[in-house]
C-alpha cells in the first residue's frame, strides 16, 4: 500500500507551483531590466516632476518641495534647481515682515514662468531682480519666483491668497495662458467637481487620495508607476501607433474662455484689494503667430502640425480669445496687461526651446517687456523721482540699451548663451554672482570676504585670470557648471603662461573639463581634458573626470584605460576603483 502518495503529489505541486512563481518573477524581472535599459535613451529622468513636487502644501493642491534640490539634464546642460524653506523657486529666503523700502515682486504661474530648463539667473523673474537692481539700489528690491509647473489659474489663485500675499508684495506678475487652454482645450466633459484638470492635477489628487488612505498604497504606486515596464507602456502608448489614430483634442465647451477670465480677474481684484499692484501677462507659444521663425522653432512647429494637426489649429484659433479674456478680465480688476504673444516676433534667435518655455534669450525678451510695465508704475507711484537729474543708478532707459545691446550680441544662435555679460553690464552680473554664492563657502564671515575679494577684483579688472580662475572654482562647487566652465575658460585665456602657473593652468583645464562634463557639452570637455593631460600626462584627476566623460559617451573602453591610469597614480582614488568595478565584467 501506498501510504506517501497523496502527501508526494502535494509536494510535486508544490514544487511546480513554485518553480512557476519563480520563473514568472524571473520573466518580469528580465522584463524589467531591459526596458530600463531602453526607456533611458528617451527618459534618463523619469522622476523629474515626483522630486520636485509634493501634494503635502495645504491647502494647495500641489507645491514645489521645500528645501529641495533637482537636477534636470536637458538641451545639452545640467540645470539645477533649488527650492526654498517657503516653496518658492528662489536662493534667498523672504523677510517677515517686509523690510521697510523694499519693493517685493512675485511671479506667479506655470513651467514657464518657473524656469523649466533655464538657471535661476536667466529666467525672467532672476533676470527683472538683476536690472531693477541696478537701477533701484542692490537692497531695495527682491524678485520672487512663485511659480510651479502644472499651474493653471485653480492653483494659481491658490499660491496667491495662501502663499504670495501675506509675504506683502508690491507687485504680483501673472505670467500664465497656454496651461489653461492646454487643459480646455482637451477637456471632454463639462466642469467637474475638482474643475477643468490637465493630467499633472488629476495625478496629485489621486496620489493624495491614496496617501489618506494608506502611506504604503502611495509608495507602491511610485515603485509601480516609475518602473521600466509601466514607463515602457506609457512610451509605447504615446508613440507613432497612436499618432496616427488621431488628435484627441475638442472644441471647448461655451463656458471655458469665461473660467479661465473668472479665474484671472480674481486674482487681479485680489491683488488690487491686498493693495497691490497686478499685471497680467499673456504668454507667447509656438503655435500662435503669423510671422518669421528661426528654423529650429519652424521644425518644431512642422513636427506638431504633423502629429496633432487639430491641437495645433486649435491653439492657434483660441489663443486671442483667451488672451482676449485676460485683457478684459485685467482691465476689469483695475490691473495691467500685456499681451506677450507677439513677444518674439523678428527674433533673430530661438526665444522657444520647446512649444512654450523660453529660451534664455527669450527670458531676456520676456525681462525687456516686463521692465516697460514696472517702468510705467513706479514712474505712476513716484512722478519726482523718475528723472535723470542727479542719479545715483542707471536709469530704466539705460537698462534697457544695456539689454538691447545684449540680445543684439547673440543673434543667430540658439538662444542659450545670453547669460554671459558685456563689459558694460560687467559690475550687475558680478553682483549677481555676489548675491547667488551667499554661504557657499565655509567659515561664515570668512567666506562671504573670500566671495568679496574675487567679486571685486573682477569689478576692477575684468580681465583678472586669477579671480576668473577662482570665481569659477566657486560656481563649480555651487553647482553653476555653465558658468563656472565660462570663468574657468577666460581664466585660462588670461593666466601667464608661465612655469610660476603651469600647475594653475593644468588644474583650470581639468575643472573647465569637468563643469563641460556636468553640463553635457562632452566634446568641448574632451579637448580641455587631453590639454590637461597633455601637459601633465601623471595627472591623476584628469585621468578620472576623462574617465567618467568616457562613461558619458559610452565609450567603455576609455573609461577603462582612463580609470585604470587615475587609480595607477592614486591609489586612494575610490571612485576611479568603483567605476573599474563596473566595468570590468562588461568587458569581458
């Protein structure tokens, strides 16, 4: 008789079921990994927006995280992008109450008037604090950036009441437009319970809905939504196949254009009634404007007509009428308004980098027509003192030739360099940086004389390479690799060549070297760094950041050589050691 029988059944079930559970948990994890490895050619950050928000701002529906750093890599440079205590885009942190003589501005809207893409430097509200303070005095007025990306008037009118008036502002710009109509326009159902929502919104909420219910629910719905596999469906779902079903666009519902002018003129009669003053800006986009593009913003243009025809018609026939709205419900509230969607017209270089963010150098255009409008109100408030006679600052009209002659120098490029100053605008941009290394280095006092020291050493001599070279290493360790590459550069061209600064010059080459490196311009490092080498061929830390350049280009080979050679010379060199360590059975 066979007394084991039943039981050794239920253990080769057993057996089978788990081999099967193993191999379908093999199968997903394999899965998982080669769409990783794919999906990072097309989104080597996928958790851009989840870093940089949080639905945790009551009673917002979302806000940027507080205290918060992110890095983005995109348009061939890193860009940092830090958070305040208070959730605002901006380095210093507000006083309360508001200093006595401070004229205080706020920005207020969606990615584009945040900066998506841009330093803190070159968006227009960094750009406004710049010149107003050249023209106000370096410690009467603040420019304080708002902004979060999704935005449109719901939220809007939520950081104003909540977050923007107690800080007691002067003046509140609204630079809004193309969020509102991207969220109208695509809407295909009437007002709801929560309002029109683009998909930004409806995601907050529900991940606040899930965070109520159970904390663990949220952290397996990030793990889930930002896997390989979730990632290369969202891909796949966006891809040709569904281009070429059609455009989902709709024609807005009657009462859309009235939503987004009520929403409008009650933050402008918010504003006025805090006692403030209120402008409304309309944004440009690409879709809207019937003159001369620059051929990368006609591509642009080309490839949406292309893919969603009715989108792009859409924009286009709706833009005056919202605009139209804007302008109405301003005028209305007894605010002002500007129409900037013929902003870039004649440009003579690419002011869009994208279907709506500016370039830099369109920041710069935006920072142009903006001044006009804070010219004309402080000019309204205080009629005496408007004129040139005995001033101690450049006047408006003085600022505006030192911008004029600014976007004139970078016609015909791309519209991304125009954060490098002239000579006659030399003594504000140094000031800026002054402003912008506050406490980057340590020692307190000791630290704010060193950033003194260089700043003024450059005020007096732009042509200095030693203060170049050290105001580069300063933003390098602050994280402006841009502009810690541009100073390290001009360093470079201005040091003696001589053997008293042989080992300053090798140094600056593999630091311009590495901030090229961090801000994604590969090749331009490559050629600091052989230099570098060149001269000093046993110089282990140019051996290194050649290393992790080679790892950038996926150039296996060389990151080998490279780090074999940097750990050779220094043995200590645990990065070069976990880099090899890496690469060893890849080379296999």
């Amino acid at each position: 008789m066979e007394i084991n029988g039943p039981p050794a059944r239920a253990k080769r079930r057993g057996l089978i079921v788990s081999i099967s559970v193993l191999a379908a948990a093999g199968l997903v994890l394999a899965t998982e990994v080669i769409c990783r490895r794919y999906v990072r050619r097309w989104d080597p950050q996928p958790e851009f927006y989840h870093g940089l928000m949080t639905y945790h701002q009551p009673p917002l529906d979302y806000g940027l995280r507080p205290n918060h750093a992110v890095t983005d890599t995109a348009y061939g440079r890193e860009v940092m992008m830090k958070i305040n205590s208070y959730g605002f885009r901006y380095s210093k942190e507000p006083a309360v109450p508001k200093p006595a003589g401070l004229v205080r501005i706020f920005v207020v809207g969606g990615s584009a008037a945040f900066g998506l893409y841009v330093y803190e430097e070159e968006m227009f509200s960094g750009q406004l604090e710049l010149y107003l303070k050249k023209v106000l005095g370096d410690d009467k007025v603040e420019v304080i950036n708002a902004a979060v990306p999704g935005y449109t008037t719901q939220q809007e009118l939520q950081m104003l009441v909540f977050r923007v008036l107690p800080f007691d502002p002067d003046l509140v710009i609204l630079y809004d437009g193309f969020n509102d109509m991207a969220v109208l326009l695509a809407a295909t159902e009437k007002l709801g319970r929560f309002g029109f929502e683009n998909e930004l919104m409806k995601q907050m909420r529900l991940r606040r809905t899930l965070a109520e219910q159970s904390p663990y629910r949220l952290l397996y719905m990030d793990y889930i939504a930002y896997s390989g596999i979730a990632r290369m469906v969202r891909h796949w779902r966006a891809g040709p196949a569904v281009a070429d079903t059609g455009d989902i666009q709709r024609e807005p519902q009657p009462e859309s254009v009235d939503f987004y002018g009520r929403g409008v003129r009650t933050m402008a009669g918010a504003t006025r009634g805090h006692g403030s003053d209120f402008i409304v800006a309309f944004q440009p986009h690409l879709f809207y404007g019937e003159y001369p593009r620059t051929p990368r913003e006609m591509g642009l243009i080309a490839g949406e007509h292309k893919s969603k025809p009715k989108r792009a018609e859409l924009f286009k026939r709706y833009t005056p009428r919202f605009a139209a709205a804007a302008r109405d419900a301003a005028r209305s509230a007894g605010a002002r308004f500007v129409d900037l969607t013929d902003a870039f017209k004649d440009a003579p270089a690419d002011c869009l980098l994208d279907l709506v963010h500016p370039s830099p150098y369109g920041h710069l255009v935006i920072t142009r027509r903006l001044l006009e409008e804070i010219e004309s109100i402080l000019t309204a408030k205080n009629p005496a003192g408007s004129g040139d006679a005995g001033r101690l600052h450049p006047s408006f009209a003085q600022v505006r030739a030192q911008i004029d002659d600014r976007l004139a120098r970078h016609a015909g490029s791309r519209g991304m360099a125009v954060h490098n100053p002239g000579e006659n605008e030399q003594s504000a941009y140094l000031e800026h940086i002054r402003y912008h290394l506050s406490g980057a280095l340590a020692g307190g006092v000791a630290g704010d004389r060193e950033i003194n020291r260089i700043v003024n050493a450059l005020e007096v001599d732009p042509a200095n390479g030693y203060a170049h070279y050290d105001l580069g290493n300063l933003l390098l360790n602050k994280g402006h690799f841009a502009f810690a590459a541009s100073h390290l550069e001009e360093s470079i061209r201005r040091l003696p060549d001589n053997a008293e600064m042989f080992s300053v010059r090798v140094i600056a080459h593999n630091n311009a070297g590495y901030a090229l490196h961090k801000a994604g311009r590969q090749d331009e490092a490559i050629a600091h760094l052989q230099e570098a080498l060149r001269m000093k061929p046993d110089y282990a830390r140019a051996h290194y950041t050649m290393g992790l350049v080679c790892v950038d280009k996926k150039d296996a080979a060389g990151a080998r050589k490279h780090f074999s050679e940097a750990l050779r010379l220094d043995p200590q060199n645990q990065g070069a050691r976990a880099y090899l360590e890496k690469l060893n059975p890849m080379m296999r």
